[in-house]
C-alpha cells in the first residue's frame, strides 16, 4: 500500500514483538530498515503531444513481484489533490450530451517498463487491472494479433481515470492495480495532474518553432541528384507531388519529420487531425516515426506552393531548381471518314471515270426536266 505516492503496510504488533523491541533498543541494536519496493524516479516516461504534465501525482514506482503472490501480484497506491489542483480540474469540466462530463485537465495514469536507458512508451503489463476507490477502471481493448499465434496485448496509452477520482483535497484516492508477473520485465507506474491540447495549438506551437530555411532543402535536392561515380545511372531530375498522400488535397501547411530522407512533405493540419483521434505518429511517406517534435515546416515548398497555385507537380533539377509539371493538352480528335486522304494520288483511270460519272450525272438530271420544257408555252 501508498500513502501519498510512498508504499504502506499494514502489521499486527503483538506483545512479544513490543517486548523484543524494547530488549534491542536497551541494547542499542540498530533496527534494519523495512522493505521497500523500490521507487524509480530515474524511469522517465515519453511525452506526449497532446497533453501538458501540470504535476507529478505519484513518480513512476516499479511494481514490485512479491513471493508471498505466486500468480497475481497486487499493489495499492494513494494519492491526494491540493485546493489548487481540484479547482484546475473542476473550472476545466465540460457537459457532453447525454449527461457525460469530460475535463480538460485531467487525472492520467501510465505504465511502462522499469528502463533508464531512454524515455519510456506506455506499456501495460499482463493481465492488468485496475480499481480507483474500489471501482474498476475499463481498460482499452485488445489490439488485434500481428500473426497467427501471437498473443494479444492492449494498446499502450495512458489512462483518464478522472471520473473516478473524489475532486476533494480533504479525501485521499486509493488505485489497486493487480497484473501477472513476467519473467526479466518489471514495469512502473505513474500519475499525473495534465492538461488536453487541441490539434489546433499544436499546429500554432509548430508554426512558432519556425520554417526551416529553404536553402537546406536546395541543399538536400542537390545531394539526392549528384551522380555516383559507381553507378551506371544517373539521375538528373525529381519528380514531387504537391498534394498531401492523406488527404489527396493540395498542400497548406507542408511539413515533414527530420528523421524522414524523402523530400515529400504532407499537411500538418490533418497529420495533427488523424494523430488526436488516433495517436500512431507514422509518416504517411515513408511509413516511419514521425515523431511531433521532430516534425518541420519546410519553407522551400511553402515558396513553391504560394507560386504555383495552379499545379499538382514539380520538378527539381541537379542545381536545386524546379519547374512546374503541366499536364499535356489532349489533341482534338477528328473522324477520319470527314478528312479526305490525300496521300495517295488518284491514278488517271480513276480521275477519268470520276468525271465521267459527275457528266452522266448532270444529263440525267436535265432529261428529268425535259418534259416540264417541252409542255410549256410560249407566247
């Protein structure tokens, strides 16, 4: 058990323990401390995009395995809010239809593996489950199996547990979290007083970073087309598209990760949109981290858009220029029965019976008009 983040337990004293006590501190023996699981505040936990850690609840503190738990370890944890943290939570709730609440700044719990070696990713343990004061919390569901065979694990991301926890500063909060033990993993567990963000003020904080300067993206375009000396072919243009793999919409905002060796970029807006329903953090390009804070706006691109409002496509070449790709015009196409063929001359034979064809056809004409001729008179 914890009693404000620190673990606590329960012990029944009896009068021969008090006597024996009382016979080692007339002695003066040192008492040995009691055993502690240990608390790892070394365990950093990654950061997420979308939320701002106000406070620290409970540091990340290993869950311990106890021998006297062969199956199923258990472990309590307590916690309680200051005046100021419950008036934070409390001015930021919202009335969702349906008589649900929903807070802005919220009471977020996480797990994830006892590592220093980097900042840690949400990561549940086997078989997890978890109360606050006694009622039980709904895990995320299971995420379907890479393979055949393979167990199923819940996706890792942290918990709102914020319904379920008194907003008083005068009642502390009680969290069991029960789970199966693994061999060569422990993991840690934390909380947190954080603030939700809006996929709108992430866009706004990547603007204020900056755009990065469009001469290392020349920079980047010449290095991508110099020749190698050991190959056979060379390239000497680039083809780049300016809209977004996403959306399939003209770029607004092109952005794309450090980490990513490809000049495509894609709209930060809507990658920010499909990241607060869904967190993955993948590029759409290359299907690689895509991490937030790795994430640029590329001015080179935000010149070329701002020029060309009325293409889909770009060029670069070897120096770093580019030229709009404009789509070919389709001919007009004619019937060719309306075209006379003039390639191939009429022989003599043939102009010859033409023109005696057009004779015979003009005689026949005026014997028709003969009989209205002859039966006229004339006075």
């Amino acid at each position: 058990m914890k009693i404000f983040g620190v673990p606590f337990c329960e012990t029944h004293v009896s009068p021969m323990t008090t006597a024996w006590h009382d016979i080692k501190t007339s002695m003066n023996l040192q008492q040995p401390a009691p055993v502690i699981p240990p608390v790892h505040p070394d365990v950093q936990m990654k950061s997420l995009p979308f939320y701002d850690v106000l406070d620290i609840l409970i540091k990340p503190s290993s869950l311990g395995v106890s021998t006297a738990q062969r199956y199923h370890q258990e472990k309590y944890f307590i916690f309680a809010l200051t005046p100021q943290q419950v008036r934070e939570v409390c001015i930021s709730r919202d009335f969702l239809p349906g008589g649900r609440r929903d807070y802005m700044v919220q009471i977020q719990l996480r797990f994830c593996l006892s590592e220093t070696s980097c900042p840690q990713e949400d990561n549940y343990p086997n078989s997890l489950c978890i109360k606050v004061n006694g009622k039980l919390f709904p895990l995320p569901g299971y995420a379907p199996p890479p393979k055949n065979g393979v167990e199923q694990k819940r996706p890792g991301r942290p918990l709102n547990i914020t319904s379920l926890v008194r907003l008083s500063s005068a009642v502390p909060n009680q969290i069991s979290v029960t789970w199966a033990p693994e061999i060569g993993k422990t993991y840690s567990m934390s909380v947190y007083l954080v603030r939700q963000l809006t996929s709108p003020l992430l866009l706004q904080r990547l603007r204020m970073k900056g755009i990065r300067n469009p001469d290392h993206s020349r920079a980047l375009i010449k290095e991508k087309l110099t020749a190698d000396p050991d190959s056979e072919i060379a390239t000497t243009s680039l083809r780049v598209s300016l809209m977004c793999p996403l959306g399939k919409m003209r770029l607004t905002v092109p952005c794309r990760a450090v980490t990513c060796s490809h000049l495509q970029c894609f709209d930060a807006a809507l990658y920010l949109q499909m990241n607060e329903k869904k967190p993955t953090w993948i590029c759409p390009v290359c299907d690689k981290k895509a991490a937030y804070e790795s994430l640029i706006i590329d001015g080179l691109f935000l010149e070329i858009l701002n020029d060309c409002s009325d293409v889909d496509e770009i060029k670069f070449q070897e120096d770093g220029t580019w030229c709009p790709m404009r789509p070919k015009k389709e001919a007009v196409k004619v019937p060719s029965q309306s075209i006379p063929k003039i390639e191939d001359p009429l022989c003599d034979d043939q102009i010859t019976h033409l023109r005696l064809s057009i004779d015979l056809t003009d005689v026949c004409d005026l014997s028709s008009c003969a009989p209205a001729i002859s039966g006229s008179s004339i006075d």
